[in-house]
C-alpha cells in the first residue's frame, strides 16, 4: 500500500500560524459552530497567528445574503475576531476552473452522469452517520466525447483504490481511511456547473496560505478526501485540528440547523457569550474535549 506523504511542520519550526473560520451560509449558526470557530480562534491566539474568514457561499440555491450578515455579526458578538478582508468563494469562480482544468489534464477526474437514485440503489452502504455511499464506478472509463450534449454530469475524482491516507491529527493523533473503502469517488465539480466543497476548500486554503484547518469531527473523512486533491494538485496540506461534535444528554448528535439553538436565538433570550461558550466547552457536555 502505498502512502499519502505529508509535510506536517515540527513543534519548533518558525511557520506563522495562519487558521481560518469558513462557515457556510446555508442558515443562522448554532452551538455547534459556536464550538468550532471558538477553538479555531483561540488555536489562533495561542500560537500568536493570524484567522481568516471565508465565507462558502458556493451553493446559490441555499446560501442568503441575510445568513452571511448573522454568521459575522453572531462571531463578533461571541468574542472571535479576524483579520480582514472577508473572501467570499462566490467570486472566485474562475479560479475553482483553473483548478478543474488541471485535474481534467492529469486524468485525475472523469465526467459521471449517474443520478443519485442510481448510485443509492447499487452503492455500499455507508459505514456511520457521516459518511456517503461509495460510488460503484460505473462511470470511471467515461469520457467527455461520449455524453450526449443535453445530459447532465459531474466531474468526479478518482480515488486510488486500497491506499491508505494517513494524517496526523492535532488532537485525535494518528487517522488512517482506506480510499475506496472509507470513502468513493467524489465529486469535484457540479452538474450546476459550480466547484463541490472539497475543491473549492482545498484550492482556498492552499493559496490564502492556510496552515492549519480547525472544523468537526463529521469532516474527517473529507480531510482525507482532500489529501489526495492536494496531492494530485501538487499543493501543500495544512495541519488539521477536528473539534468533537456536540451532542444531547442520550449521545445523540445535536441537529445541525435546529433553530433553538442558534445564536441568534440564545442572544434574543437573553444568554449572553460567556453562557454560550460555557455550555458548548462544559465538562458536562459528553462530547467536550
Ligand atoms: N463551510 C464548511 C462547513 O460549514 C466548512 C468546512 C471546513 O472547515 O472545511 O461545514
């Protein structure tokens, strides 16, 4: 099995920290978020370096202008600060195909026009709650030319089948996933002709000289799906640092977009950022660490 190699800086080395906080404005942040982006800022202040701010507003259909306004001013509000200016992947576009355009030249990606329906139906099941179907492959030796001009495709990556991707994470250690086993082909750009996630982050943190990548715990096999788009985009990983992820007294993970408890409402009520920040890193809170 051959390794995915990284360039993990040592304890001593003079790299500027340089983190970042990359919400989604798909909705008004939560208590979730609120633990993540708090531990991103303060990885920041210790190592005396610098937090930039992203805003992932790729998905037009579901990201609000009214969302992006809450996300910055609920951040301020709970002490978080950052160094100016806000990049917003929205107007980036042009830079996300160039990127494109280099996997298409290396063979790295291949176009699919399977619907969701049928990968659901013949995929692997998934593992746990946070990952995806494999993709069966069906498309792997499709090429451009074949797809009639009106059907819809993505482009996917094409992941080495049995490698073994290793990273070190800063407070879970040693992570191994199984490209083709933990995780499939995945896609890299939309059939809405928009960059998917992984590429667009991935090409962000690489060029704003990102260092080390703080974000939940459910994205640890995305961490090791854009391990191999750095590689095959001959870029330089950052660190990453995955915060646990919050969960109710019966173990259950806390709903991602559950109103109640949004910042926005926890303020309205009355609770104040010391509360908010009390409840997310409390010792009670059986997923704290
Ligand atoms: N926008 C992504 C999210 O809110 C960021 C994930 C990441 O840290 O890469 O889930």
């Amino acid at each position: 099995m051959k390794s995915c190699s990284l360039s993990l800086p040592t304890p001593d080395n003079k790299l500027i920290y340089r983190g970042r906080l990359a919400p989604s404005p798909t909705g008004f942040l939560h208590l979730g978020h609120a633990k993540t982006f708090y531990t991103a800022y303060q990885r920041a202040l210790e190592h005396n370096g610098t937090l930039l701010y992203r805003n992932e507003d790729l998905d037009f259909q579901r990201c609000k202008e009214v969302f992006i306004q809450a996300a910055e001013e609920d951040l301020h509000w709970l002490g978080i600060h950052w160094q100016p200016p806000v990049l917003s992947q929205s107007k980036r576009l042009p830079l996300y195909r160039q990127y494109l355009e280099q996997l298409k030249s290396k063979a790295a990606i291949y176009p699919c026009t399977c619907s969701r329906k049928e990968i659901a139906l013949a995929a692997i099941a998934p593992h746990d709650e946070n990952s995806e179907p494999i993709y069966p492959g069906f498309c792997r030796k499709r090429k451009l030319e074949s797809i009639p001009h009106n059907q819809r495709f993505v482009w996917r990556f094409r992941v080495p089948d049995g490698e073994a991707i290793h990273f070190t994470d800063g407070r879970l250690g040693k992570q191994t996933y199984i490209a083709g086993k933990d995780f499939g082909d995945f896609i890299i750009w939309r059939h809405d002709d928009i960059p998917s996630y992984q590429l667009a982050v991935v090409v962000d943190d690489a060029l704003t000289g990102v260092n080390e990548v703080v974000r939940g715990e459910d994205l640890l096999l995305s961490t090791a799906r854009q391990l191999l788009l750095y590689r095959a985009l001959g870029l330089t990983p950052p660190n990453f640092y995955h915060t646990p992820l919050l969960r109710d007294s019966a173990g259950h993970r806390l709903a991602k977009r559950s109103d109640s408890l949004s910042l926005r409402t926890l303020r309205s009520q009355g609770f104040s950022p010391e509360d908010v920040l009390k409840m997310v890193f409390s010792p009670n809170n059986p997923s704290s660490g």
